[in-house]
C-alpha cells in the first residue's frame, strides 16, 4: 500500500482549499485512488495562514489527518514559514517564487519554485493563482494526472471562467514539465 | 414486578407482528437525488442523504460543524420544492419539526452539542408523540461551548438520555461521508417505521472531511414513504401502544379529530392521567425499540470469532482502531473488530456474546468513556473491559490504541 500526504497552505483568499478539492476530486474520481481531504476550520479562513490536507493511497484511507507530509506547497511566507519544517529529507517543497523568501538553501529538500502569481497575473487576474499553482503541482510529482485534474475542475470553478482556468492550469504545468526537462508530447491532456 | 408483567402482556397483545425489513417501501423522488460520485465532506452528505429519502423541510439554526449540511439543504432546496427555515435558535428548530412531521412531511435539522441541548426538552415531546423525525449531531469538544471547530465524541449519552423522563431513540453513527449519506437514508426509513427522532452522531472530522461519496440512482434507493391513515373517521386513532412500529401517522388537516400532547395519553391522543395508563406508554415508547433491537442494529465485525480481545468502536474512532488491529495483528495478536454502526438501541446480545468468549474488549472513543459503561454492563464481569478515552479537540494517535491492545492481550 502506497500512502502519500500533502500539505497545500497559503493564506485566505488564494484558493488553497481549492486546490485540495480539485487534487481530492481528481484522484478518488478520475483517478482510481482514494483520498481524504481536510482543512483547518478557525478564524484563519481569510487573510491569514491557511492550510488543507490530502492523504492519498492505493487501499481505503483509515487514517484521515496527515502527520508526515512528503509535499508541501507554500504559495505564501506564513505558510512556508510554519510549515518547511515537517518535511522529511527528499521531501517535495513548492513554493511561489516572488512570495516566499527562502531561509536557506534546502539541500536536503526537492525545491520547486513556481512564480504562480505572476502567470496568474499575466493570464488577467491574480484569482488564477491556485491553479497555475496546480498545473505546476502535477507536473513536477507523480500524485495525479493532468487529465484527471481537468476533468475536477467543472464545479469547482465557476462555468463562465472554466476556460481561463484550464489556461492557468496549462501554464503552470508546461512551466513545471520545462523546469524538470520532461516532455509533454505523450501526456495526456 | 408490577410493570414488568403489564410490559409483558401488552407484548402479548401483538397479534401481527410488523417488521420493519418487511416495510412497503418505494423507490426515491429523483428530483432529490444527486446521483453520481461526488467529492463531498459529511456534511453535505447528511443533506444529501435527506432529500434523497424524501425529506422536504428543514429547520435549523447554524453552529459550526454542522453548518454547511444547512447550507446544502438550504442551496438545494428550490430546485427539490423543499422547504428550508433559518430559525431563531434550536428550540423552535425541533418544534417546528414536529409541526411539520405532523402535517404529513419528512423532516431534519442538524446541529451540535450546545444546540443540541437546546434541543432535547422537545426531543422528549418528539419521543412522547412518536413524532418522525431526523437530527443530525455533528459533535464537536465540550462541554459547554467546548471546541467549536475540533472533533469530539461526547455526546453519546444524551442522545438517549437528555430528555426526561423514560424514552428510547435511534441513533447511527457514520465512519464516512459516504455513511453520512448511506446512514441518513436509513435513519428516515427507520423514523417514518417507528415513529421515533432518529439521531445521527456523526463529529467534526467526518462532518467536515472530503471523500469520495457515491449516491446511487433513485431508483436502488429504497425509502418507506410516510404512512398516513386513511380509514373511517371513528376508527382513526394516531397512537397503538402495542410495542410495535409500523402504526400509521394521522395527517393534521384530512378530517380526522385527534389530539397530540407530551402529557400521557390515550390512543385517541388525548390525556389520560393515571399511572395505569402510563404502564402502556412508557412500554410501548420503551419496548416497540429495545424489544425490536435486532431488527434496528447494525453492525460491522471483522475477525471475532478465535480473537481473544474485541475492539468495540464506533465513527471516526473506529477508523483510528483498524490502523491499530491492523499493527496488533502483524504482531500475531488475535484481535477482532465490532464497528457499532447502530448506537442506540445497543448491541447488548452480541457484547454479551462476545464477553464469554473474549479475554477483553477495548473500547477507544473520543470522551471520558461513555460507550464503554454499555460494554461494562453487558460484559457482566466475564472479560476486562478497557476504555481507552480522549477528552476530544482530536481523533486517537492510533498508537494508544495499539498499546492498549497490547496490555488487553496479556
């Protein structure tokens, strides 16, 4: 049995439970996995730190709260800050590049670095950070397939701006398959 | 002595025993049913599971965790026809409830311990009445205002004993969203056939966790479709106190006089004061639940027989406890499992069973041990009994769990 934990934290207002909704919805419906979503429900629900959790694994999730991340994605420095920590040695750490000052060089971490709301920016509004984030998320690990996080996605975001997030989703994933040197011919999408 | 003869007999009075296996059920309105695989917390699954058994009004006052299952009822209700009311607290909340299960409609509200409380003096009326109706408990750390957004299992034992005076209610326990849906389904079916407030104990974690829940097209789902009397007027009578379910309700407004009240009454509905009158009540109300138990309880076992300790668990906890007997089991303890998915009526036949053949049973639950007194009286002295207990604000490190095993086994 293969168990993975993520951590995806940021602050209120990027999306971050977001991007735990669609990365559950996308393994558990689309691609045969099972998975168990929490959040932190206290005051910090805008604004402040936030974070949500994904344990993810091949057989029934008994345990539904993670308490040894492999990844952890920190789109802000209060995220990164409370949370680089608990990472494990060779753990994956993603982090949005222009927000999140490093304090250190992590030898011992597989450092990502995304500049997420720069893209989101460029796409026309900072509201599609979380899924430049995203894209770039399931590019650079193995947890989930670029076909089953598109196909999360209706419901998720709303109709009219389905389309856009595709297009932020794909930027930050094509950013993620050029950062690592993999090539995206044979992926489907 | 006296009144367990008058239960005795008023047992006997049952020429035709209703079974509620044996319930005329339809299939579900499709209007109410989202089919499909979702990705969905607790929460909204307890919504879910409601309107796809048919209920069609909600009442409710928010309180965190159990919020969002308001917001989803209340989201889905103009697309359903049904009807959703904000209330000004949980009181009114339940009254309006058994207003609304008496003019013919299945009903729900959700709430928490602190609301809860608030719930439980018209919870006895609810009882009294043998009104139907559906309440979710999303329990969350007490007492008192406690731990608002952190899990907890403390309210085990007011749900069957908050309110006053004698009264026997249903109560389930989902480990899962998809159990909140699969669970609030039952929990309407077992309402509408014994005429009792069903509860459902769920907690902060299952409530506001993220898993994938599958809701089956209308047509597998079974629902027992609210049974009203339709006969001549001199025979209508809203009440039958002969230990069963299965009497049908009186709807308010089709013709019939009738009376309903908490005080002790006839089958006509009206009060009849005397001590002789209230033998056949408090035995009905008692034993149309406890003296069908075996038709109400449900339960989940994995390796009992050969095992020499029993985990006995319930809810989240009881996910925690498979980690642990998965671990105990690598070290070659015969350990087996009982997930009490029915609460209440308890399982009082199998503990007993298991009592004479286990060294010990465990008993891990988020409170100071509530459950665990239940296994202790039917236990009887024939096994240790262990609790293994957790002031709530978290689900057990399963290593506890695990430890206890360990210790039971020896």
């Amino acid at each position: 049995m293969s168990t993975q934990e993520i951590r995806f934290s940021g602050f209120g207002g990027q999306g971050i439970i977001r991007c735990a909704l669609i990365t559950g919805k996308a393994l558990s419906l689309y691609d045969d996995k099972f998975a168990t979503m929490t959040q932190a429900f206290g005051p910090e629900a805008r604004g402040s730190a936030c974070a949500a959790q994904l344990v993810v694994s091949d057989d029934r999730v008994l345990y539904p709260y993670i308490t040894h991340p492999g990844i952890l994605m920190a789109l802000s420095q209060e995220a990164y800050d409370k949370y680089y920590s608990e990472l494990p040695k060779g753990g994956t750490l993603i982090v949005e590049e222009e927000l999140v000052k490093l304090r250190g060089e992590h030898p011992d971490l597989r450092l990502l670095r995304v500049p997420a709301t720069r893209y989101a920016e460029e796409l026309g509004n900072r509201l599609f950070t979380n899924l430049v984030a995203l894209g770039f998320f399931t590019a650079v690990t193995d947890v989930v397939s670029a076909d089953a996080m598109k196909k999360a996605l209706p419901g998720l975001v709303p109709d009219r701006f389905l389309k856009i997030n595709i297009k932020a989703f794909d930027k930050g994933y094509e950013y993620g398959l050029n950062l690592i040197g993999k090539d995206n011919s044979g992926d489907a999408s | 002595m006296k009144t367990e003869r008058s239960g005795a007999s008023e047992k006997a009075k049952a020429s035709v025993r209703r079974r509620y296996a044996g319930a005329e059920t339809v299939a579900a309105d499709p209007k109410g049913v989202d089919s499909g695989p979702h990705f969905m917390d607790g929460d909204h699954a307890l919504a879910e599971g409601a309107l796809a058994a048919g209920c069609r009004f909600f009442a409710g006052y928010p309180i965190t965790p159990s919020t969002e299952a308001a917001e989803r009822f209340a989201e889905r209700a103009p697309e359903v026809g049904a009807l959703f009311i904000q209330m000004e607290d949980e009181l009114a909340s339940i009254a309006a409830l058994i207003g609304a299960a008496w003019a013919g409609q299945k009903c729900m509200t959700v709430t928490c311990g602190p609301g809860f409380s608030l719930m439980v003096e018209n919870l006895g009326l609810a009882a009294m009445t043998e009104t139907p109706m559906v309440i979710a408990n999303v329990q969350r750390g007490g007492p008192s205002t406690g731990l608002p957004t952190l899990t907890a299992q403390q309210d085990m034992m007011q749900a069957k004993y908050g309110p006053h005076g004698d009264n026997a209610i249903i109560a389930l326990s989902p480990d899962s969203p998809q159990e909140c849906f699969d669970l609030t389904v039952e929990a309407f079916n077992l309402s509408e056939f014994y005429r009792v407030p069903v509860i459902i104990l769920t907690d902060e974690t299952v409530g506001h966790m993220h898993e994938k829940v599958v809701i089956p097209p209308a047509d597998q789902i079974k629902v027992i479709p609210r049974n009203n009397y339709s006969g001549p007027k001199e025979d209508c009578r809203p009440y039958k106190f002969d230990c069963q379910g299965g009497h049908p309700m009186v709807r308010a407004g089709d013709g019939y006089n009738f009376h309903i009240t908490g005080l002790t009454h006839n089958e006509k509905g009206y009060p009849v004061m005397t001590a002789e009158q209230n033998v056949k009540v408090v035995t009905h109300l008692m034993e149309k639940i406890n003296g069908n138990a075996d038709e109400i309880v449900r339960l989940e076992e994995d390796q009992i027989d050969g095992a020499e300790v029993v985990v006995v668990s319930y809810g989240i906890t009881s996910r925690i406890a498979v980690k642990a007997i998965q671990d105990a089991r690598k070290e070659g303890i015969k350990v087996g499992s009982l997930r009490m998915i029915t609460i209440w009526p308890f399982c009082e036949k199998r503990i007993r069973e298991i009592s004479a053949k286990v060294k010990a049973i465990v008993v891990p639950e988020i409170n100071y041990g509530q459950m665990v007194l239940e296994v202790e009286r039917n236990a009887g002295g024939r096994c240790k009994v262990i609790s293994v207990n957790h002031c709530g604000g978290a689900v057990h490190d399963p290593q506890v769990i695990l430890d206890a095993i360990r210790k039971a086994s020896q």
